[in-house]
C-alpha cells in the first residue's frame, strides 16, 4: 500500500525545479507546465542511497514527457 498526501498547489521547495536550466531543451516549458498543473499528490520513499525522498504524483494517467518514453511521476526533495 502507497499512501499520499493531497496537494492541490506545487510546493514552495520545488519552483527551483521549473525554472532550472534544461540539457538539450528537455522537458519543454509546455511539459512543465502540464506537469506542474497535474501534479496534486505527494509521496514518500525511502530512496537508494537511504535518504528520504518525496515524490509528485498525478492522480491522471497522462504521459507528459512521453517523448522520451518517460512518465512524469518523481521529483527528488534533495
């Protein structure tokens, strides 16, 4: 069982992430924008290297990045 916490506005500790500079222009500023106003659940996970991690997730099945072939699902905290 996963359990999620509703988050209905993108946190604070992430805006960092939309403005960030992009490798070869990927995700695009439209898929970001999808992403962020998709996103509206947080997850946490214990992560590899045995940190915390939380994770956005979208209640809608949609493939924003699937160019790719990646599903927008994770964002690390840090």
């Amino acid at each position: 069982m996963v359990y999620v916490i509703p988050c209905p506005h993108w946190p604070s500790n992430a805006y960092e992430w939309i403005s960030s500079s992009r490798t070869y222009g990927w995700p695009t500023k439209q898929q970001i924008r999808e992403i962020v106003n998709q996103a509206d659940h947080i997850r946490k996970y214990d992560g590899a290297d045995k940190g915390r991690r939380y994770q956005l997730i979208s209640s809608e099945d949609s493939d924003v990045l699937d160019n790719r072939g990646d599903r927008f699902n994770s964002m690390d905290s840090g």
